[in-house]
C-alpha cells in the first residue's frame, strides 16, 4: 500500500521563480492539505482540495495556488517566490465522509530553498 | 493562526524514563486531538489520536491525557527509549477542517 508521495525532494529556486510542487496521495485517499513547514516550527496550513476544488484556505497569500486532477494528485504552485518562502512543503492525504474526524497521513515533504 | 501552544520547546530523558508532553488549545470546536512525531528530513507521522469524548488512550507505550474543561491534553511517553528520539508535534482539528499544529517539543532520550 502506498503511501503518501510528493517531488520533487529538494528544490532550489531564485527570488521572483515560480515552483511547482507534486503530491499523490495514499491509496483509497481523496482529500489532499498542503502545509508549509518552516525550520524549528509546526507546520501551516496552507489549502486543501476535494472533488478537484479548494475547499478550505490558511492564511496565505494569493500567490500560493493549487490544482487537484481526477486521480486524486494535487499540486501546489508558488509564483513571485520570495525568500521567506524557503521551508519543508508537506502533503497530507485523508479519506472525505470517513467519519466526522481529519485522520490525514503526511508525505515526506519537497525542501524549497529560495536564494 | 496557531491556536495550539505546545511545551516544553526540548525535553531531555533519561532511557527508561517517561516523557510528557502538554497542548492547550483555544476553540471549543476542536474535536479531533492527533500527535504526530517527526524525524529530521522526514514527514510528520502519526502517533495517536484522541477525540474529546474519552479522557485517555493508551496505545503501547504512547498515551494521551485529555482535559476537556481545561482545554488540555498530554502525551506520555511510558520506558522512554533512543529510538524515541524526535520532534513530537500535537494538533488539533474542528470536524473535517484543518489542522492547527503546535510548535513542536524535541525529545532527546539519552542511553
């Protein structure tokens, strides 16, 4: 059973790049979250999608957006990068209608460095 | 947007020791108390969860204390071991909506 996979694993861009990061979620999944991890801190909430819409947004900026494809993947876009945006991005993949609770399952991360 | 506050910011213990982390949290609507443990370079996993309608969960040597009136909850870490060594994170959640972290404790188990 696989689990929760994102990429790339590092990333290195310039101020002022756009990025695009990747997620596939567990099998059976079909709710992605993105978080944002900066070091030495929890992670933030930043989206997540359901049925290829956003259904729910933290407080970030509109130059982080978002897609879901019809199998489930998402992916997470950042234009005008600026340097503050260097962090751990995660996906959490979880089960909509599962039941009332959020049970999400995390991937790896993609470590985006911006110079 | 942290409504969860998370202490101690680093733990040391002494192998076989017990751990103990605390979280308190500020809306009523949390329903949903999960704590994740990471390793360096690694996604958060996991570790068990509670829902505010039991005061504890025991699963092995990991358990959850949960105050509800004190809007407070705990993880004990029962024979503390190296491999234990990590960044533990609690969170919590309202229904299906998103995960509010605290800001993590760094567990270091010494042999």
């Amino acid at each position: 059973d696989a689990g929760v996979t994102q990429s790339p694993t590092h990333l290195i861009k310039t101020r002022g790049q756009q990025v695009t990061l990747r997620c596939s979620p567990k099998s059976g999944h079909d709710t992605v979250s993105w978080y944002q991890q900066a070091l030495g801190q929890g992670p933030q909430f930043i989206f997540q999608y359901y049925e290829e819409e956003e259904r729910q947004r933290g407080n970030f900026p509109d130059r982080f957006s978002g897609h879901q494809f019809p199998n489930y993947s998402s992916e997470l876009n950042v234009n005008a990068l600026l340097l503050g945006d260097s962090a751990l991005y995660l996906c959490a993949s979880s089960l909509m209608g599962q039941g009332p609770y959020n049970e999400q399952f995390f991937g790896p991360g993609t470590r985006l460095t911006v110079l | 947007q942290q409504q969860v506050k998370q202490s101690p910011q680093s733990l040391i213990v002494q192998k076989g020791g017990i751990s103990i982390i605390n979280c308190a949290y500020e809306n009523t609507a949390f329903d949903y108390f999960p704590w994740y443990q990471q390793f360096p370079g690694k996604g958060p996993a996991l570790l068990i969860a509670i829902r505010p309608d039991v005061s504890e969960k025991k699963e092995g040597r990991f358990t959850i204390s949960f105050n509800k009136s004190a809007k407070q909850f705990s993880l004990h870490i029962m024979d503390s071991q190296p491999g234990d060594s990590a960044t533990y994170f609690c969170a919590a959640s309202a229904h299906i909506n998103d995960m509010r972290f605290g800001a993590g404790t760094r567990l270091t188990v010494k042999p």
